[in-house]
C-alpha cells in the first residue's frame, strides 16, 4: 500500500502579517475608495449619534461620580482616536454605562486623580494585549458570563439612579450595591415630589417616541424639554448647572494627572480590569457591528486603538473609553459607510459644547436619570437569559454566579469567577465526549462467506485488537480513559491506539498514555499508535511515547502489515 506524505492533510494557512492586523480600517476605506456620496452619509450619521452621545454621555459621567464633562471629553476625544486608528469601520468609542460601578468605585477609593491615572495605565495595558495579540483570547469569554455581567450592570445602574429619579437627599452614597441601597432607604423621607415628576415625564415621553416615532433621538428630546421646563418654571430640583457649575464650552489643556509612584503601582489592580473590561466591551461591540453588515474587524487592531484613545482620554480629563454597542448600532442604522461617522459624532459633540454649554446648566440631573434607566432596562438581555434557564443548566449556574458576584462584590470578582465557572463546566463537557471503543466487526452468518479471507482473519484475530479514543484527549478526560483501558481483560500480542479522532493531547493524557504503554510492554504486548496528527504526537514523543516503546503507523492496515512482517516471537527479550 502507498502511504500518503506526512504533509498531506495539513491546513496551509497563510500567516497574516503586522500591517495586515494593524492597518486602521479608515486607511482601508480610503484605499477602496471615499466619495462625496459616502461623506454625505457620514455626516448624517454622525449628527444622529452624536444627537444620542450628547445626553449620555453626561449622564453615564454623573451615575459615575465624575462632573458631566468628564463623558463628554471621553467622547470627543476618545470617540476620534477610536475611530481613525480603530478595527471597526463602524465603532464608536465613547464612556459606557458598563463601566459605571468600576469607575465610581475607583474614583472614590483613589480620588478623580487616581482614576485618570488608572485609564492611563489601563490604556498601556490595552496596547499591550493588542500589540501581543492576544484579542482573541479576550473573545472566549463565555457567553453567560457577558449575559449575566450585563445584567448586573444594569441593576447596579437602575440602582445608582433611584436617589435622582426620587431626589433623594444623602450625605454620601456608598459605590457597593448592598449599602447603597441601605443608604436609600434610610433617606426615602427627603424624596422630592418635582423630581419624580421631572423623572416620569421623562421616562413616559422617551419611552413613548419610541413606540409612537422611533426615529426622532427620544432623550435628546426629553432632556431638552426637561430643561425648558426647569427654566421656565424654575422647578426646585437639582441641575448639573447647580451641583456642578456647567460644562465648559473647549476642552481643557492635556496634563498628566498629579499621583505619586507609589500611588500608580497601587493602581495596577483597577486598571487591569478597565483594560479588560473595556476589551471585552469592544470586541463585542465590534462584533455586533459586523453582524449587522457583514463586515469583519481586526480585533488586535481595535484594542490597541482602544488603548490609544484611553490614554488620550484621560490626559484630557475624560472617562474611559470603549466601544458603545447602543451607539454603533445607531450609526449603522443611520447609514454609516465609514470610520468618518465615527469621527464627526466627536467633532459634532465638540460643537455642542461649544454652542449649547451654558444651556446644559438647566438639565435636571433626574431627566439624566431617566435615560440612563432607559438604558439600564435596554441592557438586559431578557431573551437570552430566558433561553439560557430555559435549556442549560450550567450556564444557568454562571450566568448568574457572575451577576450576584458582580452586585454584591465587584465586577472584577464576578467575571472571574463566571469564566472559571464557565471553564470548568466546559472541560467536564469535553471530558464526557471522550470515548475509548474496542474496535471489531461483527457479521451474520450468512455473510461471512462474502468477505475476503484476509477481513476474516482480521475480524476474528485475537491477537490484534485495536482501541480507538475519539475526543479531546486532555487532562479532563485522563482519568475516565485510564480506566477504560484498564479493564481490559486479556492481552493480546498487539495493541492498536487509534488516535485519529484525536484532535488535541496534553501533557497529562501523555503521562497516563506513557504508564499505560510502560505496563503494556512489561506484560510482553506490542504497542502501535496510528493516526496521530504532527501536534499530537509531538506532544506524546515529548512526555516519553516515542518511537522506542511504540510504532507509529499511519493507520490501522499499516500497523497490521507490521505486525505479521515482524512476529511477536521474533522480539524476544524486547517485550519483557
């Protein structure tokens, strides 16, 4: 028989090379080709998101424990780096109700200072994970951890505007779930009955536009009116004109943030998860875009753009930075054809501060409430909760490890946790696709005169009996393998392991392998692997099975050809 070349099989694939991971997909767009009528586009686009932006923006900054600006600048700032040297044709880059609980409990155990300088680090750390090219890990996160960290979010969110929806009066509101509902209900006596007006008003017109006309920027027109009538009626409630001063119309001059060495290696903890989080909320935002279009992005290209604009975001004195999934999805609903739309959303933001930063003094902080309980409940992923309860208990069990973590400790704990979960449930899934079968045919009787003397012999040869393992042959499934072979009852002169169904080993299913071949051979049998691929067995050659304890064959007949040219009894003293 002809054996096939060890290169035959193999998948070529050609390694893609440092321009083509990092190229920005806005010097893609201009190569193919950018006209008028794409501009056109891009600039109504950009007008609708930054329509959307402008209201969130600060909101997401005052939910955070930062002045309203501080969103605005991310998304100015922020959203053009994103944009230019991002992977996305689509992305929009801009602060996200996700990072809320982190931001606000940084800012608050490290001072406004300390969280610009985590961003700052964050970013390093985001360039580094690009640069490597490690973006891909970032996406194996399990899907009930993203399902059920979202979730989380959004009560925390819910949960963080209850004092403005009502106009609570609170001395301190702590950042931690638990207390600070504890904190609201200890000063339910000062709720303000003009703020819950402002709030309902606000959440019934919102919601409302959107039934009735789903195209016109619902909190845009919430807000304003809010702030007309906060003016005109010079309603009693709390503006961000009044906690905060206003918004300033330029952006500030970029400056480092003032924090010791010591305090930026105390940072490293919370950067790190920004960094991570922001990843995970990118790529997924980003993913979400080539859904909706058919586009693919560079995900290493993205972070390390992710990475760039929180750098650039912080020294200006905004939030963090990262893709906004509501955001992205509005720009390519409203027609988007390049990165551009992403660039002039920011230079829009830009112009609203410029022209309408005296008027956003009148916004109510409870119409700012209001959006962002809106965009809370938009969060909740409920169908895919539902589905995940509904048909898998153990993703049932991580999604919501991860959300009761995340509420009751921090995000950082709760995504951990979930993705450890979440691993450990897959191994054990794995582990259980692992077979081991004891191959031999069995015929009638009426046709075993139709088969070949030579299939008889080997149908019915005691002597040579063949094991296929199928499955992911991995530490997780070492121990069920083991014992499967184990109760092998007698020995025959020959043992055939069939790992063509193997599409991966590891070190500890080579080490059992290894003892399982070592006892074989003391008993006088003769081992063959067939069908291992290159990485298989190289892992085995290098855990001690090599060539000296067994034959590698190509298959089955290649190993049974072997063992009648080269009899048992010719071996002597090999097997013993």
């Amino acid at each position: 028989m002809n054996a096939m070349p060890p290169s035959s099989g193999r998948k070529i694939v050609a390694a893609e090379s440092f321009a083509d991971l990092f190229t920005p997909k806005l010097v893609t767009v201009f190569r193919e080709g950018y006209g008028a009528r794409d501009f056109r586009a891009d600039v109504i686009a950009g007008l609708t998101v930054a329509i959307v932006a402008l209201p969130l923006s600060m909101a997401i900054a005052i939910a955070s424990g930062a002045p309203p600006q501080a969103g605005l600048f991310a998304a100015a700032v922020g959203g053009i780096v994103v944009s230019v040297l991002g992977g996305s044709r689509f992305q929009i880059g801009g602060p996200a109700g996700a990072f809320i609980v982190l931001v606000a409990s940084t800012i608050e155990k490290f001072g406004y200072s300390g969280f610009l300088a985590a961003t700052i680090l964050a970013g390093a750390f985001l360039l580094l994970i690009g640069y490597l090219r490690l973006g891909t890990y970032i996406k194996y996160i399990p899907h009930s951890v993203a399902v059920g960290f979202t979730a989380s979010i959004a009560l925390i969110i819910f949960a963080s505007q209850l004092h403005e929806l009502f106009g609570l009066k609170l001395a301190h509101e702590p950042a931690e779930f638990i207390p600070k509902v504890q904190a609201l209900w200890a000063a339910r006596d000062s709720a303000n009955i003009q703020a819950v007006g402002v709030a309902g008003t606000c959440l019934a017109l919102i919601i409302g536009l959107h039934i009735i006309a789903p195209r016109l920027p619902g909190f845009l027109i919430a807000v304003t009116l809010a702030a007309a009538a906060t003016y005109f009626f010079s309603l009693p409630v709390e503006t961000v004109g009044t906690r905060f001063g206003g918004v300033p119309r330029m952006l500030p001059a970029p400056s480092l943030p003032n924090v010791s060495v010591s305090d930026w290696l105390g940072l490293i903890p919370a950067a790190m998860a920004i960094a991570v989080l922001g990843g995970i909320e990118s790529l997924l935002s980003a993913v979400v875009a080539d859904g909706m279009t058919g586009r693919r992005h560079r995900s290493n290209c993205e972070l390390t753009a992710q990475g760039w604009a929180n750098i650039a975001s912080a020294l200006f004195g905004g939030l963090c930075v990262t893709g906004a999934i509501a955001r992205t999805a509005t720009n390519i609903r409203a027609g988007a054809r390049s990165p551009i739309a992403g660039v002039l959303h920011s230079v829009f933001l830009l112009g609203f501060m410029l022209l309408a930063a005296p008027l956003a003094g009148y916004i109510p902080l409870a119409a700012l409430a209001a959006v962002l309980v809106i965009v809370s409940w938009n969060m909740i992923e409920r169908d895919q909760i539902a589905t995940i309860i509904k048909y898998d208990s153990g993703e049932t069990v991580v999604l919501f490890t991860t959300a009761i973590l995340t509420v009751a400790h921090d995000i950082t704990l709760g995504i951990a946790a979930g993705v450890t979960l979440g691993s450990l449930i897959f191994m054990h899934r794995m582990a259980r696709i692992v077979a081991v079968e004891k191959q031999e045919a069995i015929l009638d009787d009426d046709m075993v005169d139709e088969v070949e003397t030579e299939q008889r012999e080997r149908i019915r040869d005691p002597d040579f009996v063949v094991y296929r393992i199928s499955g992911p042959f991995f530490f997780g499934a070492v121990s069920m393998v083991a014992a499967a072979l184990d109760q092998i009852g007698r020995r025959p002169k020959a043992f055939v392991l069939d790992l063509t169904r193997v599409p991966l080993a590891d070190g500890a299913a080579a080490h059992a392998l290894h003892g399982f071949v070592e006892r074989e051979r003391r008993r006088g049998v003769r081992l063959y692997v067939s069908g291992a691929s290159r990485e298989v067995r190289r892992v085995l050659v290098a855990h001690g099975v090599n060539s000296r304890l067994v034959h590698f064959s190509l298959d089955e007949d290649e190993a049974r050809d072997h063992f009648r040219a080269h009899p048992i009894e010719a071996e002597g003293a090999e097997a013993s």
